[in-house]
C-alpha cells in the first residue's frame, strides 16, 4: 500500500517538473525565434547564447529532478507513479539527445524530436499532478 505522505510529495515534485519544463519550452522558444539556426553546414554551440546556455543547464537540472522523481516514487511503491516517473525521465532524456542532435546539425527531424518527446515527458508529470493526492485529502 503506498504511503498517503509520499504521493503527496511525488504530486508536488511532479509540479515543480511540469514548471521546469514549462520554463524549458519557453527558453527554447525564444532562443528559435531570436537565436541563430544551426544548418547542416554549421553547428552552434551548446552555450554560444545565453538563452541556449540557460536552456542547456536547465535541460541537466531537469535530468536530475526527474532521477529524484522516480527515486522517490520507487521508494513509495506508487505503481502509476513509478510508471509515469520512468516515461517522463525517458521523454527529457530523449528530448536532450535530440536537442543535442539539432545543435550539430539543425534537422528538423531532430527539432520534432526534441517537441514531441518534451510532450510526452509534460503529460506524463501533468498527470500524476491530477491523479496523486493534495495535503487535504490525506
């Protein structure tokens, strides 16, 4: 049985990733609107801008809160919890290695990449946000 206290963390944690990835799209919104595209030509470099250097660091704060996630929600013993812990951390850390794969050579492929897989991370921690318990209801 998990524990009421636990998940209540695991629904806090899990907002707090839904912000950082909120934060995330925005910081890489602004850098392909006012940043300069790398082409298959011409790479740029992970912290040629400050926009990009914030997105990058943002990016390795993310892999570690995600780790933390699904630490905690192993710890917990929370089955969807677990579950969608483990799809979100996969979902960043593929959205990393395709951001990584777009900065060397600016592939649009790389780029929807980088997209749907930061959706499917936003869904994964949106949900338990809506199914896990508030401090109320325990």
């Amino acid at each position: 049985m998990p524990d009421a206290r636990a998940a209540v963390r695991l629904r806090l944690s899990s907002f707090g990733l839904v912000a950082m990835l909120i934060l995330q799209f925005v910081l890489g919104m602004i850098y392909n609107l006012y940043g300069t595209a790398p082409t298959s030509s011409k790479s740029v470099g992970m912290f040629s801008s400050p926009v990009l250097a914030l997105h990058v660091i943002l990016f390795f704060l993310l892999v570690i809160a995600a780790v933390m996630q699904l630490i905690r929600a192993v710890g917990s013993r929370h089955r969807l919890a677990m579950a969608l812990s483990a799809v979100g951390l996969i979902g960043i850390l593929g959205a990393g290695f395709a951001g990584i794969a777009f900065i060397g050579n600016g592939a649009a492929g790389s780029s929807l990449g980088m997209s749907l897989l930061f959706a499917v991370a936003l869904a994964s921690y949106a949900v338990l946000v809506l199914v896990l318990p508030t401090a109320s209801t325990t």
